[in-house]
C-alpha cells in the first residue's frame, strides 16, 4: 500500500472509531467514515491476543492483498479493518471472502462485485 492509503495517527483512528459506522462478521469488523480525498484510506487493527508477530502480520498481508484486488472497486472512504480471532485459521482466500462479504454489507464498493 502506497502512503497516501494508510491510516496511522492515533488521532484519525479515534475520530473513525466515533464518527464512523460499523458492521461486523464472524472474522472482522469494519468501521467506515467519509473522507475528502479522491481515494480510501485503510486502517489495519491485529490484536496481540491473536498470536505471535508471525500470524499478526500475516493477517495483515491478506487484509492488504484484498484491498489491492479491490482497489479501484472502493469508494472514497476512511476504512478501519479489526480482526477477530476466527481469522487467525483463515487462509488467503478465504479471507479474502470474508472481506469482500463484510464489505459489500459496509456499502464501499461502488460496482457489484460477483
């Protein structure tokens, strides 16, 4: 991910976590809030409860990979990812799955995705 798509302030994450909405499946929960760039923005939260560094970051890759997929299918919006513990045993394409499922119920996409 290039720069301008990450979200790293602390002061940015909360003002999503208050202001934004949020939907949730069994893997992930998603918080979204508008913002005033022409792109999203993706905020990547893994919780040490999940697992050694290891299995953080690679929860974090297949998070990344599917919104590199979805790049230009995703409407201009700040988006927070939170992993659940069931995502710890997924693998890269279900992940991928659960993502797009919790997305499209989140309304970020701005075509049908199949």
């Amino acid at each position: 991910m290039e720069k301008a798509y990450r979200i790293k302030k602390n002061n940015d994450f909360q003002r999503i976590y208050k202001k934004g909405k949020s939907v949730a499946n069994r893997q992930f929960v998603i918080y979204t809030a508008e913002n005033d760039l022409d792109h999203f923005r993706l905020g990547i939260s893994v919780s040490k409860k999940m697992g050694n560094a290891v299995t953080r970051n690679r929860i974090k890759r297949s998070i990344r990979e599917c919104f590199k997929n979805h790049k230009e299918n995703i409407i201009p919006k700040d988006i927070i990812v939170i992993a659940r513990n069931q995502a710890v045993d997924l693998k890269v394409i279900e992940t991928q799955k659960s993502l797009e499922h919790v997305l499209k119920i989140a309304k970020v996409f701005n075509k049908r995705i199949p």
